[in-house]
C-alpha cells in the first residue's frame, strides 16, 4: 500500500507548497541535495534514540528541535497570514477572520516514514489519514459567497506581505536535508535493513501479503473493503512495535541526524538565527506590527 516516505512531512511541505502559492517559484534559492551531505558514523552516538508517541504515530528526533516543519512554526506562519489579511478584510468592509480561529498547535499527521505504526489509528482508519490531525481547514462555506471571496483575496495580500518570510520557509533547508540524508542512511544501514526484514517477516508470519516494492501490505487489502484493509494495517502497526522495528529505525536515523548536525554546526547555527528572525517577524505580524 503507498503512502510516501512521510505522510507528516510530505503534509507539512505540501502546506508550506500552498501557503506560498502566490508567490513566485522561480525567487526561491536552489534546493540543496542531502545526498551532497557527508558520509557520517554513528559510533559514538549509542545514547541518541527518537521518543516515539505510539497513539499518534508521532517521531520525535534530533531535527524536531529546529524544524520549521512542525506545528509550533507553521501555527505562527498561518496565524501572521491571517492577521496580515484581516486588514484588507477591514478595508473592504467586512468583519476580519483571524480572531475566530483557534492559534495553539495543532496536532501533527502521523509520521509514516517507515510505515504505518499506531494501532490506535490503523483499527480505526486502515491506511486514511486520522481525522482532526494536520492544520485546520477554515471555514469558508460559513462566510458565505462574498466575504469567502474577499477572504481568498485578503489571503493573497497576507502571503504578499510575508514573502521573503515564506519562500525561505518552504526550501529545502539544512534541517530538511539532514532528515532526508538520515533516513537514506537509516535504510542502508545493516541494523535498518534487518529491522526492516523482521517487521516484514511478522507480517508475513500472521498471513500478510506483502507487496515486493515497498514491503507493506498490497494494495489488493485497501481493494477488498475497509474491513480487510484495516485487518492488515493492524498487523502492520502491531508487528512495527511487537519487533521493536519501528523504535530501531528511528533511533537509528535520530544518530544520524545528531551525527551530521555536529558535521554542519555552522551550517545549523546560521539556519536557527535565520529561522529565529522569521519567527520574530511572524510574531510582528500577528501583534499587528
């Protein structure tokens, strides 16, 4: 079954993707590939393991800390749209937005790097995205047609007022780079690979059928009803944990990242003072500065 290399992350690149939509791709600066980040050895780094939230299918990891891809940043992005944009709506003669919406964090999508690994949500969901996770859509049906329409305009003018702030948010910065590098590294890694092997044999000892591509239940469960779908995502989340394979191979990319965060302590330093000054202007806007 496909799901992508992380449904968190993906989502969070796919927000930034059509937050900054209206801004011009060709000003963004050059993506940097991770493969261009050094060969790392983790020895050494034996006391760096990921904290792993089971019920959410939530990794927290060395980058997490300086990510701008999670919710505490992407809540204070969003927010500094809307205010930006509820003076336009002001100026057009209808009641601003941003007030309505409730600003705290919200929870993120689980994280399918690996594969999917929350029994709570598998039993519930099969291979759907859990409900009430990712940011929240607004309400715009609500506004009815004219003050919806002025709302997507005034949005417009927000993302206008933030652009530098944004495009620079939606590279492909140092923290994305390394996370990306990890998990390449993590997966071809001789402790990742067999981590990887006793999930699929767990799976495959309970009568899962595999699908040789991505080693993960085949597509025919989803094809056979919900039902049958979410019997074989429960094994696959049950077997993730049973094995200990879905723990392994996120500490196995948290010692990555700590390794090549030390390997680009310059590079990391420059991105946090970079990422504090956009924070600090998110943080303006949304005081109405």
């Amino acid at each position: 079954m496909r799901h992508g290399r992380s449904v968190g992350a993906v989502a969070a690149a796919v927000l930034l993707t059509l937050v900054i939509s209206g801004c011009t791709a060709s000003e963004t600066s050059p993506v940097t590939d991770a493969n261009q980040l050094p060969e790392v050895s983790i020895d050494g780094y034996e006391d760096v393991t990921a904290t792993l939230d089971y019920e959410h299918a939530i990794a927290v990891t060395p980058v997490t800390a300086i990510s701008v891809q999670g919710p505490d940043y992407m809540i204070r992005l969003l927010h500094a749209i809307a205010v930006r944009g509820d003076k336009c709506m002001v100026e057009a003669g209808f009641e601003p937005v941003a007030d309505e919406r409730d600003w705290s964090p919200y929870l993120q999508e689980e994280d399918r790097t690996y594969g999917l690994w929350s029994v709570a949500y598998a039993s519930q969901y099969g291979v759907s995205l859990a409900s009430g996770t990712g940011a929240p859509d607004v309400n715009v049906i609500d506004m009815g047609v004219e003050r919806g329409k002025q709302y997507g305009l005034c949005l417009d003018e927000g993302r206008e007022s933030l652009r530098e702030e944004l495009l620079w948010s939606g590279d492909m910065n140092i923290d994305s780079q390394i996370r990306l590098r990890a998990y390449e590294l993590t997966l071809a890694s001789d402790e990742g690979q067999a981590a990887k092997a006793d999930w699929q044999g767990c799976m495959e000892d309970a009568g899962i059928v595999l699908d040789s591509a991505d080693g993960r239940p085949v597509q025919q469960y989803q094809e056979r009803g919900k039902e049958a779908e979410i019997a074989a995502i429960v094994v696959e989340a049950e077997c993730a944990r049973s094995t200990n394979a879905v723990q392994t191979l996120y500490d196995i990319q948290a010692r990555y990242e700590a390794a090549l965060m030390d390997t680009q302590s310059a590079q990391i330093q420059a991105f946090i003072e970079k990422r504090d000054e956009v924070i600090s202007v998110f943080e303006d806007a949304i005081a109405g500065r």
